[in-house]
C-alpha cells in the first residue's frame, strides 16, 4: 500500500504516490516457493528523474541510496563512486544529515549483467527471473545492445527499457553487499544509523562461460 504524507517521518520534499510506495516494498516481507522469508537490505534508486524527491526518499529511508549513471572514462577505470551531497539540486536547501550518491558506469555494469544472462541457470552467477516473468519484462531487456564489442550500450529504436535499467542497478546493489572492492554498505549503513542486515555472502567464483567478456545482450535478438 502506499504512505500518507503523515505516516513519512522527518520528510521535508513532498514525495509522490509511486515514490512513497517504495518506502512501504522496502518494510515488507517476502516468502518464497519454500516458505523462507526475505526482508529487502538494501536498494538503489534512479536519481536522474524528479531528483530532490529521491534524494529525499533516501533521506527518510536508511535502506536507499540515490544513484545516478555517469559515462566517463573515468568511470570506466573506476566504476562506482560515491559523493557526498549536502543541499538539493538547484538550491541552497541543506540536506539534512546529508547523502551518499553512487555514481555508476552505466556500459560497465550493463557487460556484467549481460554476461550474467549468459551463465546456465543453476550456476553459480546465473541471472534468475521470477516464474511469472511475462513478456512485457523481457521486452524491456530486448530493448538495448551492443552493436559491437567495442561500442557503447544504445537503445534500439523507441522501446521501453526501464526494467533493464533496474535490473543493472540491482547487480550494482549485489556488488555493493557482497563483493569487494565495493562492499562498502555495512559501512554506509552504519554512518547513517540504518540497519545493516546480516553479514554480506561470500563471493561466489566467477563461472567459466564461452561467452564471457563478450559485450552482447542474449535478449536483443
């Protein structure tokens, strides 16, 4: 369901329905086919569209950060970093006990989920989509690839790609919790007095794949 404005503590941006909506998916709980529950850790929230709002969701939610793609060749020698933030954009408005950005590589970690999707289910790494996956999602994958191995990630013609995008920033949050060198969320959680869950897995061995450092998308055939 989604908050009333009352019900968000602290917040200073009115934030929109489908935004505050966030905030009640980040306090639920999930079951599986086996009954195991899952809590939501951790999440990573597109900064690009209506940014004072999301920078205010982070605020009031110590499970998110804000996020924003940055195509660089700097951030391809160094694909996610953070910034400190203090005041919203355009304003001197101080942000409350301010922020963490992470700025991301966008083709950078669009190659690592690709070449998730190549791995065989039930392998370590392997990408895995809910058993009601239906075509509308995976339309959403088909709609950017590589043209070649050595070109930036382009949409293809005017397809929806918002799925794909979130799907990259969920490879970036997995990488933030459990794998070095940017297991960096225990560390964040507790500068901002959020919980920080239980300890990150260990890092799974990267699986050998015939495909492996190919730039391609499976999907966009």
């Amino acid at each position: 369901g989604v908050l009333p404005p009352e019900l968000v503590p602290g917040a200073e941006v009115l934030l929109s329905d489908d935004l505050r909506s966030l905030l009640a998916v980040a306090d639920q709980t999930f079951a599986d086919s086996e009954g195991r529950e899952h809590r939501v850790r951790f999440g990573l929230v597109d900064s690009g569209y209506r940014t004072d709002e999301v920078y205010e969701l982070a605020r009031v939610a110590k499970k998110l950060l804000p996020s924003k793609g940055v195509e660089t060749e700097s951030k391809r020698v160094n694909p996610l970093t953070y910034t400190e933030l203090d005041t919203y954009p355009g304003t001197r408005k101080k942000i409350l006990g301010g922020l963490k950005l992470v700025s991301y590589s966008p083709d950078v970690w669009k190659d690592a989920l690709s070449r998730r999707l190549l791995v065989d289910p039930g392998r370590p790494g392997a990408w895995h989509l809910h058993a009601g996956t239906g075509p509308d999602y995976l339309s959403h994958f088909r709609a950017e690839a590589r043209d070649e191995l050595s070109g930036p990630w382009e949409l293809r013609g005017r397809r929806p790609n918002h799925l794909f995008d979130v799907a990259v920033l969920q490879v970036i949050a997995h990488e933030m919790l459990g794998r070095p060198p940017y297991r960096l969320w225990e560390q964040l959680a507790r500068e901002r007095g959020g919980p920080s869950g239980a300890p990150p897995p260990a890092a799974a061995a990267k699986p050998a794949s015939p495909m492996a450092g190919r730039r391609v998308n499976p999907f966009a055939r």
